[in-house]
C-alpha cells in the first residue's frame, strides 16, 4: 500500500534584495531599492512560511482595531499608514518579493484590457484601465500617461535594463519585475486579509462543535477559488520529475499553497486551537503553537468537566 502520495512542486518567483516605502498622493507604496539586485527562487521551497507569515499579517489586521470599525477598504488604508503594518509588510516583501497583483487581478476578476472601459476588480471596485496601469507603474518618468499602453510599450518603458536581461532564470524578463514596479502596502494587506479570512473559515467548518446548520453556511463561503488557466507542465529536476506550474503572480501561488495544505491530508499550516496564532506543526497532529497554550486549553476543558459535573 502507498501510504503517502507525494507530488513535488516547482514555481519560479523573483524578488529584490532590497525594498523600500514610498509615500505617492497620501498612499504608501512598496518599490524595489535603487541599488538592489533581483533574483529567483522557489515558492514551494518556502511554502510554510510564506503561508504562516502572510497569516500572521492578516490575522494582526483582522484583530486590529481599525478593522473592526466600520468600512473594510477605509480601515486597511488607515492601517497602511501605520508603523507596524508597514514594517510587517516591508519585511514580507523583503523575504518574498511583491505580489504581483498587476497580472493577478485582471486574471482573477473581470478584467477588459481598453483604455474607455473600467477595469472590474471586485468588491465593487473599478477604475479605468488607465488608472491600473498608473498604480502600478507611477514611478517611470518615461511613460506617457496620456493612453493606455499596449503590451510592446510596457516591455520597452518599465525599466528592463541590460542587468535585468542577463539574469539567470526564465521570468525575470516579466514587466512585473522591472524596478518601476510597486505595490501599495494597503493592497498586501487586503490580500492578507483574505487568505486569513479563508484559513479561519476552513478550520471554524472542520471544528468538532460546530452545528450542521452553520456548518452549511461556512460551505457556501469556502468554495470559490479557481484558477483560470492553469499553465502546468512537467520538470525534470536532480533525478525526479516535477510538477512545474507556471504562475503568472505570488498571490496565486499562495492562494494555491493554503489549498495544497487545506485538501493534501497534511496540514501543516495551522492556527494555535488555543490563542489563534498562525503556525507550521512539526508533528502532523498538533493543534497548539506551545506547550503553554496546550496545557492551558487543557486545563480549561478539565474544569469544563468539572462544571458540567457539578450541574
Ligand atoms: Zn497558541
């Protein structure tokens, strides 16, 4: 019998070594530094951090005061400009690169391509396409803003320079690596905001007390990601043949990774059954991120015991 199926993965992402804050019409933006170098990795290399630390960012929003008044959109934008956020984010974009939400979201939502027509992002966001090339690339004098750019004008003005071209690694040439690129720091925590969202969903359903009844509504919420058009292909790698996915942004990468944790059978991303904190669980069975919150959410059902005894 087989006990375990094990399928490897490969992605190939680029970051920079080094990104900085820019602050651009009140908003606060993410840009690679001027001197940095960029480089290629591979997400499933890192797939439990990346998961964890992207969580850890959203559960601080979800939980932030802020959020919890009012307006969603208003409350990250508040919370965009605050130290801690940034720092949070700043030192996530160091380790993983940007998100890529340029190619992610006209691919996740409907998006048309024409300079008249409103990009659709959800949410009941829309914005010309104009202005979704603008919030991407606003920091490339050389673009004329006067019209939409077609795909040959992006390759030629969003800064791909000669470095770039001679770099190792089969999507460094993309637009969305080119050092002109950025991504707001409200935006990174909105997507954050979103896997956390999910994650707490999916153990709220899978939890032991939780009714029939409300167990259907949790059902509804959870199906709803699907990836468009899977770009999928074999690898052969050090002796082994690899699943290679060719993903066109980090956001979908991660959206992939937290359903490979939630549907392989070993989830190894968890949230602390007791405190709530995002964590990888070195044995497959642990439900607690320490020995402190096990033996406290132990020492709460053994007087839950008692209670229902004495009554
Ligand atoms: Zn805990």
């Amino acid at each position: 019998m087989i006990k375990e199926e094990k399928i490897e993965f490969t992605a190939k992402w680029c970051k920079y070594s080094k990104y900085k804050i820019e602050k651009k019409d009140d908003k606060f933006y993410i840009v690679a530094d001027k001197n940095a170098i960029p480089s290629t990795y591979d997400p499933f290399d890192v797939k439990n951090q990346i998961l964890k630390d992207l969580l850890v960012i959203g559960k601080e929003s979800v939980e932030n005061e802020m959020y919890k008044i009012g307006n969603r959109e208003i409350s990250i934008e508040a919370q965009s400009k605050m130290e801690k956020f940034q720092n949070l984010v700043l030192e996530f974009v160091n380790n993983y690169g940007l998100l890529g939400n340029f190619r992610y979201l006209p691919e996740n939502y409907e998006f048309m391509d024409n300079g008249d027509i409103p990009v659709n992002l959800g949410n009941n966001t829309s914005v010309s396409a104009l202005e979704f090339e603008k919030k991407y690339f606003w920091k490339d004098s050389k673009i004329d803003w006067s019209k939409t750019m077609n795909s040959n004008d992006y390759h030629r003005n969003t800064g791909l320079d000669d470095y770039f071209k001679q770099s190792e690694g089969d999507r460094l040439d993309d637009i969305i690596f080119s050092k002109n690129y950025s991504e707001t720091i409200a935006e990174i925590i909105n997507f954050a905001t979103i896997i956390y969202n999910k994650k707490l969903l999916i153990c709220a359903y899978l939890y032991d007390d939780v009714s029939e009844d409300i167990k259907e509504v949790y059902k509804e919420s959870i199906a709803g990601y699907s990836l468009k058009e899977p770009n999928i292909s074999y690898e052969a790698e050090n002796g082994q043949i690899k699943f290679k996915w060719n993903f066109m942004s980090l956001s979908e990468i991660i959206e992939t990774i937290l359903l490979l944790n939630e549907t392989s059978g070993r989830t190894e991303v968890k949230l602390c059954k007791h405190c709530g904190k995002p964590f990888i669980a070195e044995n497959i069975k642990s439900e607690y991120d320490s020995i402190q919150c096990r033996n406290r959410e132990n020492l709460n059902k053994s007087r839950q015991k008692k209670n229902n005894y004495i009554e």
